[in-house]
C-alpha cells in the first residue's frame, strides 16, 4: 500500500475544508454567532489549563462532589479531561448542527446553544481545578 505523500495530505485537507465551509450551515451568521464563540470558550479552557497544571510528582483532586467535596484523586494530567470533553462536545454537536440545519434550523441552534453551555460549564470548573491544583 501507498502512503500519500504530505504534500497530497495538505492539498485534501485543503479540498475538505473548503467543501466544508462551502456549506450551508457554515454560512450561516446566527450559526457561526454561537459556534465560534464556543470554540473560543474551549480554547479558553485549554489555555488556563496547561498555564495553571503543572506535572506533579503526588496524586491531585481529580473529582468533585458537591456532597462530600473532592472524593477522587489521579494524575495531574488526569484534569485535562474536562477540556477534552467540551471539545468533544462541541465537534459532535456541529456535526450533528450541521446534518440537521437543512431539516430544522431550530433544532441545529439548540445543538450549538447545549455546545456553548457545556463549554462555559467546562471552562468553570476547568479553572476551578486549575486554582486548587
């Protein structure tokens, strides 16, 4: 088998992004209004995150519960979990945005609103476990 050269790699990327954006749902002002805005908080997220984790040689607080307050400790790295799961969201919410946009625009804007809120939930407590850490 053939493994395509990079320069092949870059130029689908290229076709596939372009065909991407070209979509409707991409052009969409009110849609592009929420999902940007929700990358930016994930990013966010991220940023405050490898600022504030720093590799630790001892167990951190990796859960927390609101009846008993962190009841779990892991590995430092373990916090970087809460960021990987807004942007996973995020990425199946547009896809699913963006399947559902042709048959009901309303039901593609609660998508990338559920998107937003869990991206601000994540950047909260992502920043909460980045001061206690």
């Amino acid at each position: 088998m053939k493994w395509p050269s990079p320069s092949e790699l870059v130029q689908r990327a290229r076709r596939t992004f372009v065909v991407v954006t070209g979509q409707r749902f991409f052009q969409d002002k009110l849609s592009l209004a929420i999902l940007i805005p929700t990358v930016v908080l994930n990013i966010l997220t991220l940023v405050i995150m490898i600022l504030r984790l720093h590799p630790t040689g001892f167990d951190v607080p990796v859960h927390y519960s609101s009846l008993g307050g962190f009841d779990a400790l892991g590995p430092w790295y373990q916090a970087y979990i809460i960021a990987f799961y807004g942007f996973g969201v995020t990425i199946i919410n547009t896809i699913l945005a963006n399947v559902s946009f042709g048959r009901s625009r309303i039901t593609s804007f609660f998508l990338l609103t559920g998107s937003f809120v869990v991206g601000l939930f994540c950047l909260i407590i992502g920043a909460a476990f980045a001061v206690t850490v």
